[in-house]
C-alpha cells in the first residue's frame, strides 16, 4: 500500500471489491472495462489508485500490471480499449485529479505501454501523452438521419452488399468468428500469444450470463464471411469483436452488418451509441469514420524509462517477432 495524501495505491488483494464496483456504478460516464471481474480476466495481479470517502470509494484507477524484466510495468489489456479515472458523481475527470494521478503512476512504473484514459478529450495533457481518437454513433437519431451520414462511398458498398444476397442475422455463439479472427486476422497482429482467446472466452461467458452480448454473422447462401460481438453496457452499443473472411471483406460484410445494427437500434428513446472502440491504427479509423460517428478524443500515457540494456532486448524481441510473421 502506497499513499501520497490524496490516492491510496492498492494492490489486488487489498482492494475492496464491492467498494471498487459500487463507485463505477456510480459514475456517469463508466465503461466495463475497469471493472474488478472483467480486470481479473484480462489482467490478473492489477492494482489500482483509490480515493476513499466516508462510505467507501469515491474515485478509482485501474492500472494493469504485468511483471517483466523484474520490474512491474503498466500494459492496456486486450479487451480492455479505455481505463484511467472514475470519480462516483461525476460527469468527466476532474483534471486536477487525473494529472495528479499521472504522475504518481510515471514515477511509480518505468515502462508505461499505451494506458488509455477515457474522458480527457477536452484537456490539454502535457508530457508523457499521446492523443488518438474512437467513433460512436448516435442512435438517438432516426436510421435516415443516421444513413444520411454515413460518406457516400459507404452507402454504396452497403447496397452493394445487400444487393449481392448477404443476410445479415443473430447467432447463438462465437465459434466461428474466433476461428476466423485466428486464421485470417491473427497473423497480422503482432504480440498474440495465444493467451487472448482464453480471456475472450472467459469474458463471453459472463456477458452471456449477464444477457449483455449479442453476435451477429453475414451470410450469403451458405457461406459465413464476417460476424460481430456487439456488447449492451450503460448507455454503448460496443463493437467488441469481429472478424472477416477475405471474402467477406471483398464484398463488404462487416459493413452490412454494422448497418443492420444500427438500423435495429436507431431511434432510441434513451442515450445510446454505438461505440466503435476503434484502435489506433489509421486505416481502421478511417473505415469508421465514413460511418459518419462523432470522434470521441481520448489521451494515451506511454513511457520507457528502462535501462538501455532493456530498450535493446525490447527491440530485439520485436524485429524477431515481426520477422518470422512475415
């Protein structure tokens, strides 16, 4: 336990589960993600920052811990898109808080790899930060106004699929579009090891179980070419996991399928987006983009203060890695 007068720094068996959940619940603009169960899942051994009240937690900080090199580093899990500070009462971050908070957790942790802080769009955030962007949908609106949207390019590749005979409809697990995603989308990706399709399914367990995911699958005649993990949480619709045939991408399943999601969704009569939960990369934020969603800015904390010997191996490690995926 560490204390710098305003957060406390627990590790996970000192940390209060009931306490931790209870203040997400009370927090306005929450994700699942920081979640003590879902962290137990994609990140065992996490820690995190806490601010107490008279009544428990008020303000909670996930951070993700993993051990290498002999030292604790900070890692953002897969299946964990945004973490950072959730304060119970609270509309955002407050930036005094959160800058605080950054900087306990830099000089706490010397290898910092890609943390993302949600909310902090609209603050300026010096230092060790990186900004990148996700796309949500309103579906409040009505599925015109949403369509109306979408760029040009994108309506047409949505009529083109549509018109081509592929049918978008609900299945009942994620089989198949985990076999997909290991055989077409994987080797692509560097840093899986195998461990991620574990967690996914431990994760789609509990979800079930909740009744908050629904898997949805474009088919032509026989043929699967893409599915989608869509996952109900507070007031997002999140784009959890996909994945694609290259036959499905050539005729442009994945966006038939997003479109029947919103369409089946549109005109809510309660806040909801659908969340995109899109990564860094730009061409797959490009390809949400053109669904016409409002950017949603976010900033990322990363940090090498290792010793150089460390640097070297780390480059090392990944030139190998990368060269034999080729």
């Amino acid at each position: 336990m560490y204390k710098d007068g305003r957060y406390t720094l627990l590790q996970r068996h000192q940390i209060d589960d009931n306490y931790w959940d209870s203040c997400l619940d009370q927090c306005t603009y929450r994700l699942p993600y920081p979640y003590t169960w879902w962290l137990d899942i994609v990140s065992p051994g996490w820690c995190g920052l806490v601010q107490y009240s008279s009544e428990g937690y008020s303000a909670v900080f996930p951070l993700p811990v993993r051990r290498k090199f002999g030292k604790q580093l900070l890692r953002q899990p897969v299946f964990g898109h945004q973490l950072g500070l959730f304060a119970q009462g609270k509309a955002k971050p407050d930036k005094e808080s959160l800058v605080r908070a950054i900087d306990l957790i830099c000089h706490t942790f010397p290898y910092i790899d890609g943390l993302a802080l949600h909310g902090t769009g609209r603050y300026e955030l010096s230092g060790t930060t990186l900004i990148r962007h996700n796309y949500l949908i309103d579906l409040r609106q009505s599925y015109n106004q949403i369509l109306n949207a979408y760029a040009g390019n994108r309506r047409r590749e949505i009529s083109a699929a549509a018109q081509a005979g592929i049918v978008v409809q609900k299945t009942n697990g994620p089989e198949k579009m985990v076999e997909v995603f290991r055989k077409y989308i994987e080797p692509g990706i560097y840093g899986i090891d195998g461990t991620e399709y574990p967690m996914f399914h431990a994760l789609f367990k509990k979800w079930q179980q909740m009744k908050a995911v629904t898997v949805y699958e474009s088919v032509l005649q026989d043929q699967w070419l893409a599915g989608a993990a869509i996952l109900r949480w507070h007031n997002r619709l999140i784009y959890i996991f996909n994945a694609s045939t290259p036959e499905g991408k050539r005729l442009d399943a994945l966006s038939l399928l997003i479109d029947r999601v919103v369409a089946e969704h549109a005109g809510s009569n309660v806040p909801l987006w659908f969340d995109f939960e899109a990564p860094a990369s730009q061409s797959v934020l490009d390809y949400y983009r053109r669904f016409g969603g409002r950017k949603e800015t976010y900033h990322v904390i990363h940090q090498n203060n290792l010793p150089q010997i460390l640097k070297t191996i780390q480059k090392a490690r990944k030139w190998i890695v990368q060269s034999f995926r080729k």
